[in-house]
C-alpha cells in the first residue's frame, strides 16, 4: 500500500495523524489538528569526507579563572554558587542561559526587575507588559536606573539582533511563553516554539557573553509548554518558591553547571521587593506562642543551610465516623504511616481523633528528620502537654517505631545551640556531642512517648 499524501498535525505539540480528530491523543487540546501535505524526498546516498576533530587532554587545557558577576543579593549568589573554596567569586557565570521558573504571582517578575537594576547595562525585554506597567512596578519597587533599558517585543529574531547589537551583561526575558519565531509554524507557547526561541536564545548568549535569563510559567495543570520542557537546555535551572499567602519565598536551583544544587535562598517578600533573609531560624521562630501543647522544633536542612521551624498539631475527638487527617507543608501519605506507627508501636488510641499538622512559615518539611518531631507533636497535643520552648527533636521514625540518625547532625545541633535551645531528643548513633547542649539520645519511639 501506498503511505497517504496528507497528514494531520497538531499545533500545539507537533503530534501527526492520519485521519482528523477533533482533539489531539497526545496534548489533549482540542481544535488544533490541522491537515497538511506529506512531502517524501528521496536521498541518494553519498559519501561525504569529514574532517576529523582534534582532541586534547586535561593537561593540555589551561586554566583560566572565569569572574563571575555578582548580583548583590546575598542569596541570589549563594543558590548561583562560587568559584572559590572562600566564596567571593559568587554570581551569574558571563555567557550563560538562566530559567527562572515559579507559579504565577509568587515574585519572578519582582526579582528580575530587582535584579536589572543592580547589573548594568540590562535589557529587559517583556511579551506581557508594556515599557509604561514595567516602569510602574519599578516606582511602586523604589527602583531608579539610568542603565536599565525596557522593551515590549515577542520576536525572537529581532530580540536576537537587539542583543548582539547592545551587547548587555545581563538580559531578561519575560516570559518564554509569550516569544515565537518567523522561523517554526505554530502559535507563541507551543513546544516547538518555546524549543526554538530558546535554542536561539542559548546561541546569542554564548556569542555575546550576555547572561540572559529566561521566566516560565509553572501551571498547576502542567502543561507541556511549561519550563520543565527546556531544562535539558539551559545551563542554570532557578525556581522560586512558597506559599503566596505567607511572606516568606525560597530560591531553588535544579540544575546548574556552574556551581552546587543544593544552595537554597531565602527572601521575604516587602513593599520593596524580595529582601534577603539573614537569618532564616530566627524569623521562623519570632512569633512563636507561649508554652503550648502540640508545638514543637525541628531543625531541616534546606542544601546546607540548617533552618529551624515550628511544627503544629492539633488533636480533636472526631465529630464524624471517619477520622479526618490534614497536613500543611507536610506529605500526607507520611502523615498517615506515622499515624500508624503511633498507634502500633507507642499505643496511642487515635483511631477516633483528627489529627492536623500544620509547618509555620510555608515551609515544606520534605525530609525524615521531620518524623520525629511529627509524632512528638501529635503526642503532646494527643496528652494536651507542653513541651518547652527550648526543646529541639529531629529524626527519622521507622515502621517498627526504631529512630533513626539523620545526616548533617553535627550541623544541626550547632544551629539548635546557637538559637539558645538546651535540649535536644534525636538518636546520636555513633557520633559524640562536643557541645554543652542536654542531648537525650532516643532509639525508640514507643520509649519516648511514655516519658513524655
């Protein structure tokens, strides 16, 4: 049989067909199967002489110290990395292709703009707003920079020649859903689009030593025109972070080639912009209440920062027939094999109570080292007992109800120290306490509960 002269492709992710539907089987959005023509060329094969490439060894490249460009945002430099064992080179490596993901609303667009106007010369290119909204939200950042250019264009062709053109140090480009290319068929945000734009973005960047970061848009759907499709393409994978109900934001990176991916920043969003935490553990825990059952410490390490947060819970007699089990900045899968654990292992009757846990700040306690201040937590609310404000708990909590050690101790209980806890229940294992702090070595679950 011969194959067919037409096929149907679809706009939006480039899946072809043979026959027309209304919607496509691989995206799933509907009206964007188009027929188009099918062309077959046939190739004669020939031979064609290459020249070999020429290959060197370690040894034989020199060395060369690349300086790096600071940002002045303390955090921002800490998640980019550094160059030296000291830290001074920290920042934006020249030449390099930037993500900087998030959901919509959480504070991108005010960093970038916060960014542009501490690096100079910046061109801030913008597909969503005019050069009079920018300079709106500049004036509501108390920004001011004769060396910040603006410019709405959604072209990648002419925002390519504007770069080789003005050669800026750094360039911003908000957003990647917004850019197309003459060059790709398809509508702004599809797949092939965001890959192209983005190909020619990566290319301009390394021929101009311009560092240009590009913003994605995470949906909660997921859709395939979301920042995740270009992380395999870019050098540096930046996401920020948090609850848009609380003040406090996290810088994340997912990748990057210049430096360590487990750095993490922490800001607090202000009428001025996103201001740099200095001390994360202490504002964490400045509002915390009095004595108070159900509240307890724990220390996580976000890359190798030590952060101390409050964990909540409240224990109530269930007013329907199924207990309900809630959890806020905690994995509720893991909420419930705790649960479990509690009432196998340490005895405690919580079939007929609701159990809510609640991490303050809008931090997410994603680590095991939460467990154990979990179960402690829903114990003291359970028994309606406190457990002191100068009490830290730290450790992970095995389906035989045995607590575990957790990596990075030693870090963790300087930190517990120096925010002026005096005592601290984990397992030790076999490390050996070397600072005057009480530290109740527990290898039980069960054992724990009962003292308390």
């Amino acid at each position: 049989m011969t194959p067919p002269s037409t096929i149907f492709t679809c706009s939006n992710c480039d899946a072809q067909f043979t026959k027309w539907s209304g919607r496509c089987l691989e995206c799933g959005k509907w009206g964007t199967v188009m027929e188009s023509e099918k062309t077959i060329e046939k190739k004669e094969k020939t031979k064609t002489a290459y020249k070999a490439l020429e290959t060197k060894t370690l040894s034989q490249i020199s060395k060369q110290e690349l300086q790096r460009i600071t940002t002045k945002i303390s955090e921002m430099d800490r998640v980019l990395g550094s160059s030296d064992i000291d830290g001074k080179n920290s920042g934006f490596v020249p030449g390099s292709l930037v993500l900087l993901g998030g959901e919509p609303g959480i504070g991108k667009s005010t960093l970038s703009i916060q960014l542009a106007s501490l690096i100079s010369p910046t061109l801030y290119i913008s597909g969503e707003e005019s050069a009079q909204q920018i300079k709106m939200r500049a004036d509501r950042l108390k920004i001011k920079s004769d060396k910040l250019f603006l410019a709405n264009e959604t072209n990648i062709e002419t925002i390519c020649a504007t770069i080789e053109k003005q050669k800026p140090i750094l360039v911003i480009i908000d957003s990647i859903q917004t850019i197309y290319s003459q060059e790709v068929e398809g509508e702004a945000g599809n797949i092939n689009q965001i890959r192209a734009c983005t190909a020619k973005l990566l290319e301009t960047a390394k021929a101009t030593n311009s560092i240009i970061i590009i913003i994605g848009h995470v949906t909660k759907e997921g859709t395939v025109a979301g920042p995740k499709t270009l992380e395999h393409m870019v050098d540096t994978v930046l996401y920020l972070e948090g609850d848009r109900h609380h003040s406090y934001r996290i810088l994340r990176t997912v990748k990057n080639r210049f430096g360590a991916t487990d750095e993490v920043g922490i800001f607090e969003m202000s009428e001025t912009g996103l201001v740099p935490v200095k001390n994360p553990s202490a504002s964490f825990l400045e509002e915390r209440e009095g004595e108070v059952s159900g509240s307890v410490i724990t220390c996580l390490m976000e890359g190798t920062r030590p952060l101390l947060i409050e964990i909540q819970a409240l224990v109530n007699k269930t007013s329907f027939g199924f207990p309900v089990r809630k959890a806020s900045g905690f994995d509720l899968n893991r909420l419930h094999v705790l649960t479990a654990v509690l009432q196998k292992r340490a005895g405690l009757n919580l079939g007929q109570y609701d159990i809510h846990i609640n991490v303050v700040g809008g931090v997410r306690a994603n680590e095991p080292a939460a467990d154990l201040a979990v179960c402690l937590a829903i114990a003291s609310s359970y028994k309606d007992k406190e457990l002191g404000k100068d009490l830290v708990v730290f450790g992970e909590v095995g389906l035989g109800g045995e607590v575990r050690s957790i990596a990075q101790l030693e870090k963790r209980i300087k930190e517990s120290h120096s925010l002026g806890m005096k005592r601290i229940i984990t397992n030790l294992g076999k490390n050996k306490n070397k600072i005057d702090v009480k530290i109740i070595d527990v290898k039980n679950i069960a054992e724990l509960i009962k003292q308390t």
